[in-house]
C-alpha cells in the first residue's frame, strides 16, 4: 500500500521559506514568480497529500513557463514533456505515486534535465539523489490545505518534520475535485537544497 502523505522532508536545506496561497490568483502569481528564476536543468520535487493541490500548481507553473499543451495528472503515463516553442525550458511533468526507483530510473529523466524544468510529483527522497548525484540542488515544494484564509498554517516541528499522516490506501481516482479549480486556500512551503540555491531568491 501506498501512503496518502509524503515522508518528511530532508534535511540540510539551505533555507525555508513560506507562502499562503489563498486562491487561484496567488497560486498564479507565485508560481509566475518562480517561473522567473527557473533555468534548464532545475529539479523541483513537488510534495503534498492526495488533493493538495499539486497539479493545479503545476498548471499555474506551466503556464507562466509559457509551454504547449494541457498539463493533467501524468499518474498513469507516469511523465509528460510539454514543449516550449519560445525561448524558455521545457517542462517534463512526472507522478512517481505509482512507481518505486526503477520505474523512475527508467524514464531516463537524465537525458531531459539538462534542458527541461522537471516537476516531480510524489519523488521526494526517491528522485533527488538518483537524478542529481550528492551534490545535487533542487527545490522541494510542499503544499497544504489551510483551513483560515490568509493566515499562517500550523507549521511541522524542525526540518519541517511531517505531519500525522493520514491512514494509508492507493487511491485511483485522481480527478480534480471542485475545490481544487476554485482554488482552495494552500500553504505553500520552499525548501533549498545545493549551490544553485544558495542565495534566498525572494519568492
């Protein structure tokens, strides 16, 4: 069985940073945001409950990533590339729910990094250093539910220490409920890891 959290996030961060996005408009602009300061060859490890609200981020970051083509749940293709004919980096979307390392390491997303932005949902311990080797920098992004909009969500203890988890199971229907597109209020947090995240970017 298949946990319905992800596990908790790795140490070592280079630093943390928080955002409350209370609809679709913030979820937009943060992710725009971002956009702004991806490059070709930036891993972003996408973590957050069932229902979170991962693939609505993601469509938000596609978008201002300016690339082609509807961004849904790669759940069952596991990966997806969405071109981008302008000037900026591609980006490959991948669920890793219902695969383990191999089933990741056969996507070969090493042959796609260098000139992609890769998202990976549900990857978290199992994609960063298989991807990126010791010395790797990516971003973890970890989005939750608030339930009071605009303010501040109860954070986890030290090393953003994961909450309680909710009771495993493997879920198979992963349509977008309605709270997802209206925009359910989300925290989101932002931790760093390696060189190319030294510098607090200023999301």
């Amino acid at each position: 069985m298949v946990s319905s959290e992800p596990p908790q996030a790795p140490g070592g961060a280079r630093w943390t940073q928080e955002a409350v996005l209370a609809d679709l408009e913030d979820t937009s602009a943060f992710a725009h945001r971002l956009a702004e300061r991806l490059e070709p060859g930036d891993l972003i490890v996408l973590s957050g409950g069932l229902g979170a609200g991962k693939t609505t981020f993601t469509q938000a970051l596609a978008a201002a990533l300016g690339v082609e083509g509807p961004v849904t749940s790669p759940t069952f293709v596991l990966s997806r590339v969405h071109r981008n004919e302008g000037e900026g980096p591609d980006l490959v979307h991948v669920d890793a729910y219902r695969t383990d390392a191999d089933g990741v390491e056969s996507l070969d997303l090493g042959a796609t990094l260098p000139h992609s932005v890769t998202v990976v949902e549900w990857g978290r311990g199992r994609i960063e250093e298989p991807l990126l080797g010791p010395a790797g920098s990516w971003l973890d992004i970890e989005l939750r539910p608030t339930d009071v909009e605009g303010a501040s969500p109860r954070m986890p203890g030290p090393e953003g220490a994961a909450e309680s988890a909710a009771a495993p199971g493997l879920r198979t229907d992963f349509t977008e409920t309605s709270d997802d597109l209206m925009g359910t209020p989300r925290a989101a947090t932002v931790r760093a890891y390696g060189a190319r995240w030294g510098d607090l970017p200023g999301f």
